[in-house]
C-alpha cells in the first residue's frame, strides 16, 4: 500500500487525467440520479447553519430506502439517539470529537451485491457547520475504506457430527469449524484514520473539531466495480494503487478539495448499488447546540459506540433492541455464549443479519482536547 503522502502526490496528477478520460468518454457517465445526489450533497453540506432544514430532502437520496440510521450502543441494548437527554451532552461550547470507525459487516443481500461488482467503498465525512476563525471557510474532514474481490473472508460455526447431526463439543467447549467465503472480507475500519498527509508516521489525530457544538456527518457505502479503461492510463502514468488501497483517512481540507476528491472517485470507480446512503446529517454534540437553531432531523451525540444501518433494515432489528450490544465495535447477542471469540460470536444466528457500521465517537471539550495534546 502507497502512503498517504503518495496519495496527495498523486491528486493533481489523477484530477487532471480523470478530468482528461471524461472527456474522452473513458468514464461511465454518471446517471442523473447521482447527480442530483452529489449536488444535494454538497449543497447541504454549505448550507447556512442559521437557515434551518424543516423538511425531509430524501427525494435526493440515491436509494431512499437505505437512508443511514444511527443508533446508540449501550450497556442496556440498542436505542435511537433521540433516547439521549439533553442533560447528557456536554455544557461546552465547542468540541473536539475523536472518530474511531470500527467495522462493516454487510447482510446477505448487501454481500451478494459486493460480489457482483467486484469491490465497496465506504466514506466517512464530517462537515463544520461553523468554522474555527471568522477568516476561514469551514473545513472537512474525510475518509474512505475500499476492497476489492480478490480479498477472502471466514465465517465460523459449530461443529456437527455428519452420522447424527449433532453439535460437536469436546472438553466441555464447542468446536467451531471454519469455512472460506467468497467474497469482500469485512474489512478492519479501524486502520482508517486521519493522519496527517505531510507526516505520515506522527500519531494519529483522527478528531474533528465542531465550533458551537454541532456540524455535520455523511456516511455513504456502496457496491462498486474499478473503471478498467481508466485503470490501464492511470498505471502508466501515476500508481493507481494510491487511489484503491485498502484504507486511508486524511486531516481537514477545504470543502472545494472535498468536492475535487468525489469526481475522483467518480472517475475511477462506477457506481452499482447503494448499501447505505445519506446526505450529511446535523449533529449535536452540546446542549447549546440542542437550544440553538437545529434541523429537525437532527441527531445527539456523546461519547461511546454507535452502529450505522440502512433504513429498510431497522424492522430486522426491532425485537432484538434490548438483546444486542457492541463489544469490540462487532454486534452480538447478550445471550451467546460468551466463551467464544467475540468475532465468532458476531456471526451468530441471534444476530440479525443487517448491514452494519460501527463507530466509537469521544466527544470532550475543545480546551480538555487541547490539554490533552499538550500532555502528549
């Protein structure tokens, strides 16, 4: 894998030969639906805080159906965040969060999808809805997590004796079996971080700072396959492998150097389903920022572990709310067995079969963030 130096080595590079192939008709053009999605996108994610959404603006999505949906991790199960108080949030005024994306684990339909287009992307981006001087314009964070089909994956289950059909214990423990699937592996989000591009090998500091306590979030996932012809010109030119390595996140950029990296993405990868999709979502961090102006649709946020799922997806989980839990960011079952790998565990037949992301967020005080750095 390129380092993210080589990345931003490249951008220019690749901005001008991706802007060359659309013009040569090398890049599969983008439908109208798309379109109107990047443009909604985008026009949200400028939009003047002080100017609030009251209505839905779903009719963007590409697939409204598998709108994103966050949901709280708590030690008592799973909840909506409209569940949390106001009370919870901090009393501060501005915000540093630290992002930890966790893991992806697609459900049946979302699998096979995967496997049909040969690769999935998933995109983190985090939004300033205030930005941090009055000279400057508000900056954005973002990352992208991206696989291809060459990758494998194993899922493990018990063991069965083949004369009785019996589950197959010894000493006292199952003995899991396990089986090599097809497919994507789910891939580890937790390699995806911000690190700064200029210094690759400085510690991480994947933490976005929300002026006023609120900005704005997008989680896209999707099937996608490479653009072949554009994949040929790229590898004699510049090293494509910079553009589809597995993970990579980098720190704030302006939101026209956001919009310049999406036609990339564009350019280089055709689009085939949508897992999850959704336009960049207000969230609240602070109590100032629930009195001030805020969408309706708006969404609280405090430290610890969230799970992102498709909309048409939520019913699955509907009974099973109060059963399940997030330990080590995989979903599980309160009742399985808790002697087996929690990665095991997580593939087990109490767990609905979603589509799911999940995230840690610790949310502190801009000045405790700044303390902290100081303290190394």
């Amino acid at each position: 894998m390129n380092s993210r130096r080589s990345f931003f080595q490249d951008f220019a590079v690749l901005s001008a030969v991706a802007a060359m192939a659309e013009e040569q008709g090398l890049t599969q053009p983008q439908g109208l639906q798309e379109k109107n999605f990047w443009n909604a996108y985008f026009a949200e994610a400028t939009r003047d805080p002080t100017k609030v959404s009251r209505g839905s603006n779903d009719n963007n999505l590409i697939d409204p159906a598998k709108k994103v949906e966050l949901i709280q991790a708590t030690k008592d199960g799973l909840r909506y965040p409209d569940g949390i108080a106001d009370s919870d949030l901090l009393s501060d005024t501005d915000v540093a969060i630290t992002v930890n994306p966790g893991h992806f684990r697609p459900g049946p339909d979302d699998h096979r999808a995967i496997g049909r287009s040969k690769g999935a992307q998933i995109r983190l981006d985090w939004i300033q809805s205030h930005p941090i001087m009055n000279l400057l314009a508000p900056m954005a964070w973002s990352a992208l997590a991206a696989w291809s089909l060459d990758k494998t994956n194993y899922s493990y289950s018990q063991a069965t004796d083949p004369k009785t059909g019996a589950k197959v214990v010894k000493n006292g423990q199952p003995v899991m079996v396990a089986k090599l699937n097809a497919g994507p592996a789910p891939p580890d989000l937790k390699d995806l971080d911000f690190r700064d591009p200029n210094d690759p090998g400085a510690p991480e500091h994947n933490q976005v700072i929300l002026m006023g306590g609120s900005g704005r979030m997008a989680l896209n996932a999707r099937a996608v396959s490479a653009n072949q012809r554009l994949k040929t010109i790229l590898n004699s030119s510049v090293t494509y492998s910079s553009m589809v390595a597995p993970f990579f996140g980098f720190a704030p950029l302006a939101i026209p150097a956001l919009k310049a990296f999406t036609a990339i993405l564009s350019a280089l990868f055709n689009h085939e389903a949508v897992i999850m999709n959704g336009l960049p979502l207000q969230i609240l961090a602070t109590q100032g920022a629930v009195k001030g102006p805020h969408d309706t649709n708006s969404v609280k946020i405090v430290s610890g572990s969230f799970i992102a799922i498709p909309t048409n997806q939520t019913s699955i989980l509907k009974d099973s709310l109060g059963k399940l839990r997030v330990e080590n960011d995989w979903l599980v079952h309160q009742d399985s067995k808790p002697n087996v790998p929690v990665q095991q565990r997580a593939l087990d037949p109490l767990v609905p079969p979603v589509s799911y992301i999940s995230m840690r967020f610790t949310v502190q005080s801009l000045e405790d963030a700044k303390k902290d750095k100081a303290n190394g």
